[in-house]
C-alpha cells in the first residue's frame, strides 16, 4: 500500500497542481496533518491545504509558521477524541 504522502502528490498532480515530491513529501511528514482525512477532503480544502502547508512550512523548524492552520486539523486536535 502506498504511503499517504505519495497519494496526496499523485492527487496533486492530477488537479494539474505542481509539486516537488519530496519537498511536499517532507513538509506533509512533519506538518502534523490528519493526512487521512486531507486525502479525504473536497478539491479546494484539499489545494488550500497542500499550498498552505507548502508556503508556511519552516523547513528550519519543522513547524507552520504565519498561525497557518490547515482546515483539515491537526492530528493533536483528535487525540481526545
């Protein structure tokens, strides 16, 4: 089965949205994202999300930086659940 980080770059790809791979790959890794349900999510959730992330990503850090939240939420947002 394929990682989750590479079906959201095929998605990408698909929505003729263009991605380096492995900096999208790297950036979805450590952004903290419920990634499941990000590639559950409609088109434009989905595009503003993955730019989101990919435009307020300190690759320094490894955090969002610019209070980006990405509309999907953060895995730590379900932990209570």
């Amino acid at each position: 089965m394929e990682d989750l980080e590479i079906k959201i770059c095929k998605r990408m790809e698909r929505l003729r949205q263009r991605v380096d791979r492995l900096t999208l790959c790297m950036d979805l890794h450590f952004s903290r994202v419920r990634l499941d349900r990000l590639l559950e999510s409609d088109d434009a959730t989905f595009v503003h999300d993955i730019v989101g992330i990919n435009n307020n990503m300190n690759r320094e850090t490894k955090q969002l930086d610019n209070c980006f939240v990405p509309r999907v939420g953060l895995k730590e947002e379900m932990d209570g659940i």
